[in-house]
C-alpha cells in the first residue's frame, strides 16, 4: 500500500504534532478532515503520530469503521504497553488513564472481533518479545492475536521514496564532481 506525498502532506498539516501550531492546549483537529483518511492513511497517521497530543486521534482510528488490525496492533504496540499490563484501572495514574483506557479499548475489540480488516501487516514481534508476562496484572486479557504478526501489505511512503532517490542521485552527481575536480587537480600538477 502506497501513501502518495500529497496525503502524507495532507495527514502531516492536520494531524501529525498539531499542537506544536497551535497555543489552545485543548485544539483538536477537524473530525470531518479525519473522516477524509483510508485504512491505509490511518495507519500512516498513527505509525507517525506525537504521543505526546494526547489520545484523541488515536481513538478516532481505533472507533473508526476504517481501522485496520494492523493499526490498532501498530498503536497498542508503540504504547509501551507493558507499563500498564502491571496495573489495574484503579493503580493508574489519571494523565495515564486515556492511554491506559486506549489500550483496554483495543484488547475488547480484539477480543469481541470488532476489526473486520487484515489488509496493513504491523509485526509485533520485537516488542512482545521485551514483555515480562509473569508481571501482567490478572485484569489483563490479552488475545494471542494481538501478540502475532497482522495479515497484509506494509506502508510504502511514495514521498519517503522519492527521498531516497534523490539523495542516491545527489550523491552520485557529488562523487563524480569530486572526481572530476581530482583529474583537474592531478593533471594540474
């Protein structure tokens, strides 16, 4: 699945570090813009996404129709959810209770079947591998399909692409400049 450079700019402007624009604290973005995004965009937004605004958008992906298991792996997994298997809703802390509430949301759906799409493919092996399971509080259920690898395609950023190319092309168009000023400079001699 391929994220075109427009939508990767149209997801940076109105969702990605939104707050960094903005001096409301309690701004969010439009909804009605949200509801504009893909599956495939969602997961572009949440893979990229400052934790640090908060929750908010990170529900809109998880209630929306749209929301892909690969997505809502991807933001169960870069939770650092581990921190809050060890405690109950009643040992969390209340600017820790949205993530912690986020993450109990993805585990329901999980469980009762709520996401109907496999097409994005979020592997969480690296990071399941770190959890301490013998530490997970007895409030926790977590399905062994959210601990597997998601069915589907991986996120291609076309922008991040095209990235690449034109810094392989520059450093090839600056190693033969530099060449040629060395013949220059040894035939100079």
């Amino acid at each position: 699945m391929i994220i075109l450079p427009y939508k990767e700019k149209y997801i940076q402007e109105k969702f990605i570090e939104f707050s960094f624009k903005n001096e409301d604290e309690d701004y969010l973005p439009d909804f009605k813009n949200f509801e504009k995004l893909n599956s495939t965009d969602q997961y572009y937004l949440a893979k990229n996404y400052n934790w640090d605004d908060g929750v908010e958008i990170l529900k809109w992906i998880i209630e929306s129709k749209k929301c892909d298991k690969g997505t809502a792996s991807l933001i169960f997994w870069t939770s650092e959810p581990d921190y809050y298997f060890e405690k109950s809703e009643s040992e969390i802390s209340d600017y820790e209770k949205e993530t912690f509430m986020l993450l109990k949301r993805i585990v329901e759906k999980f469980i009762n079947k709520e996401f109907k799409n496999s097409n994005l493919k979020y592997d969480p092996t690296d990071r399941e591998k770190r959890i301490d399971w013998n530490k997970q509080n007895s409030e926790w259920n977590i399905p062994e399909e959210l601990k597997k690898t998601t069915k589907g395609f991986s996120i291609i950023s076309l922008g991040i692409i095209q990235q690449k190319i034109w810094d392989w092309q520059r450093k090839r168009k600056e190693a033969k400049r530099a060449e040629k000023r060395k013949k220059r400079k040894n035939n100079s001699h």
